[in-house]
C-alpha cells in the first residue's frame, strides 16, 4: 500500500464522517438557521476530501479522467465552504445585529465564489473555442464570412485565458480574506458570550475551526501567494491534520459540550458509531495487514486468520463495546451538561437545602448554566404575605392570587410555551413585567407549572436560550422532573423555615418565662401568728397571671393578684407593666384603693381599650390582724372562717385599663386565728376534665372545709393536686394562680 493510496483513504474517511456530521446537524433541527449553515459548511468542507480521494483513485483508474481540466476545476466546488464559514461566524455565537439590518446581505457573500466556480468550470480552456470556430469555419462555403467574429473571438479567449490565470493564482487571496474575517467575527462573538458553559463551548470550537482553516492556507494558500514551497508529502500531512483537528473538534464539541444542542441520543450514537468504526479501522489496519505479512512469510493464503478474527469478534464484541460504551460515556458525555447526571447533582442538592434563598439561587444557577436561558424566574405563593411573589434578577415582586397570567396556568401539567397561554401583553400585571419589556429583551418565553394537590404553587419561568435554540424534548422532560422535585424541596424550606420560626420563639418565650419568674417574690412573707403559700402555673411557658408580696410597713406587706387578658406573651407584657406600676405605686400611696386608680391610669395611658387587667390588692398587717383591700374585677378571694362561715372580698371597682376615670373603693376585713384567706385566679375554678366539667367554686369551697385544719402550705399542696387530678388528660387552657394566708 503506497502513500497516495493511504492518504485518498484517509481523505475518503475524513470526506464521509464531515457528510456525516453535516446530516447529524440539518436532521436535529432543519428550522434552525445556525443548524442549516452549519451543515452546509461541513458538506462543503468534506467535499474537498472526497473530490481528492475520488481523484487519487481516478488516477490509479483512468490516468486521463484525473488530468481531465474538467475534474480539476469541479474540485474548487468545495471553495463554497469559506462563504459558508463567514456566514457561520456572522450567526455564532449570536446572530450580528447587522444581518437583522440587512438580512440579505448574506448572499453577497457568494458572488466571488460563484464566480469563481463559472470561470473555472465555462473557461477553463478558451483556445477550445478558437479551434472550434476554426473548424467550422473551414467547413463553412462562406467560411470568410465569420473571419470577423473569429477576431473578436481570438481577442475574448487570450483576455479570459489571461484572466483564468490571473484569477486562478490570486483568488487565494480571496479565501484568506473570507479565512481572516470568519476569525475575527468568531472572536467578537466568543467575547460577548457571558455564560460559562456556551463560552466554554464556543473557546473549543473556534479553536478547532482557526487550527484547521490555519493549517489549510499553510498547505494551500500560503504557497500560492508567497515563494515558499512545500513537498507533497508536508501538504498531505497539513491537510490530513486539517481534516482531524476540524471534525474533531465539531464532533467534540457535540459530544462533550451539546454543541447546537444536539440531543443525548444522537451524542451517544455519535459516540457509537466512532467507537464502532474504530473496530472495524482495526480490523483493516490489524488483521488484513497482519494476514498479508504472514502470508508473504509462508507464501501461501492463511484464512484461518480472518476465521479467528471473526470468532473472537462474535465472542467479545459486545462485552468490549459495552465497556468502551461506558467509559467513553464517562470520559465525554457524564458530565455535568448530561441531563441525568444533571438531576441527580439536583436532586441530591435540594434535598439538603432548607433556605429558600439558597434553594432559589441553585435553581437559577443550574437552570442557567445548563440549559443556556439568559435568564430565570421563579413565582411561589408566600403563605405569610398571602401573595404569589416573583423572583428575578432584577429583585422581587408581589402579584395578587386572582392575576390571569397565574390563572391561565392552573391545571397545566407540563412546561408551556408563552405564545401558548393567549396572554397579551397589557393583560395583567404579571404579563407586563414578564413579557419583554420591564425587564429587558430577555422576556419569559417558557413557564414550568408548580402545583402540588392540584393547587397552583408558582412556576419556573425561562427566558430564551442565549444560543436561540428551541427547548428540546430532552428539555421539556428534565424541567418536568425538576419542576416536581422543586414542590417538595419548596415544602420542606416552609416546614423548615416554620420549625426555625417555631423554636426561636420557643427560645424567646423560655427567655421571657425567665424573666417573667424573676418578677415573683423570690421568698414569701415570713412572720408571727401567719403562714402564706403561693403557687402558679402558665397554660403556655409564659402566661397572664400574677401574683406579688410588697413590704409595706416593718411588718405589713402588700398581697396582690392579677390576671391579665390573653395568654402569651402580649399578656405577659401587660403582666410585666402590671408589676411595675404596682410597686411604684405601693410606695407612694397609703391606701390599696388609690393605689389601684393610679395603676388604672398608668394602664389605661400605655395600653389599648381592648388590653385589661383584673387585679386584687390588700395590705395586711400582722399586729392588727387586718386586710384592707381593693379588688378590681378579680374573682372573689375566699375568706373562711373559724366557725365556718364563708366571706368573698368584693369591695372595689372595675377592671384596669378599660375606663380613664373609673373610682375604686376600700374594703376591710378583720381576721382572728385559724381564719383562711385564699386568693385565686379562674385557672382554678375553670379548669375543665375530659368530659368538659368545670371544677367550679363549689369543689373549691368543699376543699377549704375539708382541709381547713392543715397548714397554708398543706391547704396549697391540696388544691393544686385536686386540680390537677381533676384536669388529668384535659388541656388547661387559662394560667392556675393560687395564694393561701392563713391566720394563726
């Protein structure tokens, strides 16, 4: 096997697998302008090749068909590849602003060609026409007649001979033109592209395109227009390596980066068909080579090689390609492009994801880097504003339930198309800020439905792709998927979010419980011929009531009990106003009644109609034995006496906080041994059981009378546990607050 025949094979190979890549192209997508210029280029590039394979061959055929001037001149057909790569650089990355000017300048681009071609094809030989003309005139009787015309003829021939020549030695300076343009709007176009992973694939591919358009005028146009000479065999190598680097780099660029987004199917039988080609190339390169050289050793034909061969193939053919299948998948197509390998990153990274703001910026981040969108939205109804909101790059914004934009997407279930939803522009506010316009040319073009339980949640919204490329099924599928995964990371950032929400004010209530302790008497009243006991328990960890012990004199205090409406911490709130207002009022006023108008206009001052209080106040002194008091709004505090009878403490007024101007009177009672005072609030008398019984004043009354022998301490001890036993498996919906004086 001789060089020229090796390298018309080679050519031959390169020619088909440029066709080939040419018809991977326009079949993808045969709308799209890039797709159709794209395979045009490649036709024309791998006719070159084929033109030369064909003619080598010829050669070693027909010697006359590959010195026919015809045959020679038919190869500048594939010279249409250099318009064709002009026009690629003038629509890739981007199409120029100035073909949306001047759609038709395009065509332009094709004249010196076309020219070109008719003048090598029709004049190639113009001393043809003289001979003919001569012939026919010889055999014409008026032969003399045409001497004029054969002169201008004559004339025409030697200035297109001339200009044949011309034009065929300078036309490369043509081609070096287009070859240096074609570079330089590939450059302008690589620095304008902002996304990653397209820059990443418009750097390889106008790398490969300058290499192999480079090492082209090296072997052909260089020598054309300068003295420099170069053997055959270096321009057989130059070419050859063209042909490599530049389908090379378009088919890696398909594999590995989804140029022209090619979809994954086609990439993989892209890979298989390589790979398989690779096999048989060894079958050619291996076997028939090694059958001919061991045939020349025994001088005889050796079949049981091809036999063995074709055993093994049958044998380990297939567990070799599967193998070679997965690694070059490996190698060249998981990546993080690969649809699957792209939501399996996803969906491992949403599931660890519990801030919706982090949540948010991977959806944008993903969806922009791997599907190429200039830019993303993402609508979710906000239960706390009660809103669907819109993020974009340009910030937030707030839409109403009811906008037809969202209404039109109720009960959609796949990804739709704008165009699709009949939507006008200035039909909702939604549509005005989406549609190109408020938020720059790159508009919404896709929206991906979120619903969950057949509610509409929000949606993904995308812009068109940067590269204009429709959304594939590919891509269409793999939003679906992550439109659904997004439902349930969305649901747990909300869950996560309420359960943060719920343990900070946990932690802030247990801080206010702190603090809410620390405004109770840290020792009761301590005394001879009296005993106190006091007990409270919240319905929440922070709660309502209250109770104090304020020293008034060097023996009397000051017992006081309040209730404050609400639970929580608004009624903690008003408690803790409560507590403060008391003391300082304690201290200033001699009488329990004046003591409780001034904390009325205190509250009433700092506080809304609608936050009140009820509270009892009595200063009791020990060496009298009396309780003079004030009870505003409170429940009655029970006074049992020695003999029995039953007295409840009325003397006062209204509620705190509820009238500027209300007036209080004093009560006063005197106490002798063994008499029993219980202060209480309505936690106790209305806590309910299972059956939604009130434990009531009655029981509390029976209790005093059963126990009215015991101590305060014991009394205390007593009534907590009847209530409690009497509330077991019930809630307790309001705060307990119990104080026993007893008298000794």
């Amino acid at each position: 096997m001789n060089l020229s025949t090796i390298v018309a094979a080679i050519y031959l190979v390169g020619g088909i697998f440029l066709f080939f890549l040419a018809v991977v192209i326009f079949r993808e997508n045969p709308k799209a302008q890039i797709n159709r210029i794209t395979s045009l280029m490649l036709f024309f590039a791998g006719l070159g090749p084929l033109l030369g394979a064909l003619g080598t061959i010829a050669k070693d055929i027909s010697p006359e068909i590959s010195r026919s001037i015809f045959y020679t001149n038919i190869f500048y057909l594939w010279e249409l590849f250099f318009p064709f790569l002009l026009l690629f650089s003038f629509v890739f990355p981007e199409k120029k602003k100035f073909l949306f000017d001047f759609p038709k300048v395009k065509w332009l681009l094709f004249l010196p060609h076309i020219f070109h071609i008719f003048l090598m094809l029709i004049f190639y030989d113009p001393d043809s026409w003289v001979r003919s003309l001569e012939s026919w005139k010889t055999g014409f009787v008026f032969g003399w007649l045409l001497e004029p015309f054969a002169f201008v003829v004559k004339i025409f021939a030697t200035l297109m001979g001339v200009l044949y020549s011309f034009h065929l030695q300078f036309f490369s300076v043509v081609n070096l033109i287009y070859l240096f343009l074609a570079v330089f709007f590939l450059y302008l176009g690589y620095k304008k592209v902002k996304i990653q992973r397209l820059k990443r694939q418009v750097k390889f591919l106008v790398r490969g395109i300058w290499s192999a358009t480079g090492l082209y005028a090296l072997a052909f146009i260089i020598p054309v227009l300068t003295p420099i000479k170069i053997s055959d065999n270096l321009k057989y190598f130059l070419t050859i390596t063209a042909l490599v680097v530049g389908g090379s780099s378009i088919a890696w660029a398909i594999i590995k980066h989804q140029f022209l987004d090619i979809r994954l199917l086609v990439r993989q039988s892209l890979v298989y068909s390589l790979t398989s080609g690779l096999l048989v190339g060894l079958y050619f390169l291996v076997v028939v080579q090694l059958g001919k050289a061991v045939q020349g050793f025994l001088g005889r034909p050796t079949p049981i090689l091809e036999i063995s061969y074709v055993i093994l193939a049958l044998v380990f053919f297939q567990p070799i390609m599967s193998q070679l299948d997965n690694f070059i998948k490996r190698m060249f197509i998981r990546d993080t492009s690969d649809y699957r390998n792209m939501m399996e990153t996803f969906s491992r990274k949403i599931i660890t994801i519990f801030d919706f703001d982090q949540l948010k910026e991977t959806v944008f981040d993903t969806l922009k880097r791997n599907m190429l969108v200039e830019k993303v939205f993402l609508c979710v109804y906000q239960d706390n504003e009660g809103k669907f909101v819109l993020f974009a790059e340009e910030g937030r914004f707030y839409f109403e339930k009811d906008d037809k934009f969202l209404l039109s997407l109720k009960g959609k279930k796949n990804p739709v198309y704008i165009d699709e939803l009949e939507i006008k522009t200035d039909d909702t506010p939604m549509s005005k800020l989406l549609f190109p316009g408020l938020l720059g040319q790159g508009g919404l073009h896709l929206a991906v439905p979120l619903s969950q339980k057949e509610e509409l949640i929000g949606f993904i919204g995308l812009s068109q792709k940067a590269t204009r490329f429709r959304f594939t099924y590919e891509d269409l599928t793999l939003l679906n998927v992550l439109a659904n995964q997004l439902v349930v990371a969305i649901d747990n950032a909300k869950l996560y979010a309420e359960s943060l929400e719920k343990q900070k004010l946990e932690e802030e209530l247990l801080v206010a419980r702190q603090i809410q302790l620390a405004l109770l008497p840290k020792t009761l009243p301590t005394g001879k011929g009296f005993e106190v006991s006091a007990y409270i328990q919240p319905a929440r960890q922070v709660g309502g009531d209250y109770y104090d012990f304020i020293k008034t004199g060097d023996e009397s205090f000051g017992i006081a009990i309040a209730d404050a409406t609400g639970k929580g911490i608004p009624a903690a709130l008003l408690v803790s106003l409560l507590h403060a207002s008391l003391r300082a009022e304690a201290k200033n006023s001699p009488l329990p009644n004046l003591v409780i108008s001034n904390v009325n206009q205190l509250i009433y001052s700092s506080t809304s109609t609608e936050k009140f209080a009820t509270m009892f106040y009595g200063e009791f002194d020990p060496q009298k034995k009396s309780l003079c008091y004030c009870n505003a709004g409170h429940n009655y505090p029970v006074l049992l006496r020695k003999s029995g009878e039953i007295e409840f403490l009325k003397e006062g007024g209204l509620i705190l906080g509820a009238f500027a101007f209300a007036t209080y009177e004093k009560g006063e009672k005197f106490l002798d041994s063994e008499d029993i005072l219980v202060f209480y609030s309505d936690g106790l008398t209305e806590a309910f059981n299972k059956s939604e019984e009130q434990f009531g004043e009655r029981r509390l009354l029976d209790l005093l009378e059963a126990s009215r022998h015991q101590t305060a301490d014991e009394i205390k001890n007593i009534l907590v546990k009847e209530v409690n036993n009497f509330s077991r498996g019930a809630t307790f919906w309001d705060d307990f607050t119990l104080v026993v004086l007893k008298v000794c």
